[in-house]
C-alpha cells in the first residue's frame, strides 16, 4: 500500500536535472515517437485488402431494340462526320485490376469511326470500342 510518508514520494529526485550523456547526443522528440508507432508486419496488405473491396460493375448486353437505335445514332454521326460534331458516349472500360468495370461518361468531338478496328476515336486520343458503347448523344 501506498502511505502519505515523504520516504515514497520521490521527493527527493524529483527536482534534479535530467541527466545527459557526454557522449550520445540526445534524441529528437520526432525520433522518439517513431519507435512508438505502429508496425506494418505484412507491407501492402492494407492496400490489398481496399482493392479487394473495392466495387466494379459487371458489363451488360444490349437487346436488340438498343442496339438499333445505337446504330441509327452512329449512322448520324457518320453523316456528319466532316463538321467534327461533339457526342457524349456512356460506355463500359474494363477495369485493369480485376474483373468487371465501371460505365463512363465521355464527351468530345469526334475524329473518326474504325470500322475495322470497331473503335470510336475523338479529336483528344479517346478511342472507344463500338461494343463496349452503352448510350450516345449527339449535343
């Protein structure tokens, strides 16, 4: 048990300097707080663990209906094609990690229509598959 007594109150050191050493300069409070601070054990599992929970959409099929109005709107743009009209373009863009993706919206003027490569190329370098395009407007 602890008594009141001035024999366990450490009121004899506790007014003394602190002591220093001669020869080992004294640490910085910055260096002393990083021993303290936390461990990573496994380096990058907590970035792991966010892309695993990270959400992507799956991509979906258009029916029949949507994919003729799709090309009605494409067959538009090709007529137009000289004046550089400006669309936007919602389509899917496959994730690069994991499996499904996310739709996109784009806007921009558009350069040329691939018919080979099946790709729509805007003035800025955007290139969009065909197959990938979910909804377009001309603006």
């Amino acid at each position: 048990m602890f008594s009141d007594s001035t024999d366990n109150d450490y009121s004899d050191i506790i007014d003394l300097p602190h002591p220093t050493s001669a020869s080992h300069p004294r640490m910085s409070r910055r260096s002393r707080a990083a021993q303290f601070s936390p461990f990573a054990a496994l380096t990058g599992y907590d970035d792991a663990i966010d892309e695993t929970a990270r959400y992507t959409d799956s991509k979906g099929f258009l029916n029949e209906d949507s994919k003729a109005i799709l090309d009605f709107k494409l067959s538009q743009i090709a007529d137009r094609i000289q004046g550089a009209p400006q669309i936007t373009v919602e389509y899917f863009k496959p994730d690069e990690k994991k499996s499904g993706g996310a739709y996109v919206r784009h806007t921009g003027c558009i350069k040329k229509i691939d018919s080979i490569g099946r790709l729509l190329v805007f003035k800025d370098g955007t290139e969009i598959p065909l197959d990938d395009i979910f909804d377009m407007e001309i603006n």
